[in-house]
C-alpha cells in the first residue's frame, strides 16, 4: 500500500480495513510496531505533518518489495 501513496498509520489501518471489505481491521499496538520495524530496517522512512508521522516507501523498501514479489511468483510456479 505504501508503495501506490505514503500514508499514515490511521491511514493505514482504515486502507486495510476498505481492503478487507470490514472483515478484518488491525488495531494500532499491531501496525504501528511493524511501521517502526520497516524504518528501523530502512524499508520506510517518516516525515512528520504536524502531529502525524507520513510513512514512505525508500529505495530499499522498493527493491524489498520487488523481490519479494519475484520470489512469491516463482513459488507458485
């Protein structure tokens, strides 16, 4: 998701939650450690707005990403 829009957690939550067609919405104490487990690996990066934290995609969340998609379609093969 982050790599179609930056977002915010909040934002997040509720993209999953439209995604889900409202079978299924995480709560904060389960997204926003993960958000923080990508910055901490460099996968995201955070721009504050005011009091909200925008998380964005990086490079390495791009090559991150690709590759892990390369590897899902070779195992369905």
């Amino acid at each position: 998701m982050l790599q179609e829009q930056s977002r915010h957690g909040y934002g997040l939550i509720k993209e999953l939650e439209e995604k889900f067609k409202g079978l299924y919405s995480p709560s904060p104490a389960s997204v926003y450690p993960i958000l923080q487990m990508l910055e901490d690996q460099d996968l995201v990066n955070v721009i504050k707005e005011g009091r909200k934290k925008v998380y964005h995609l990086t490079d390495e969340g791009q090559a991150f990403l690709k590759k892990t998609k390369m590897k899902i379609l070779l195992t369905q093969e």
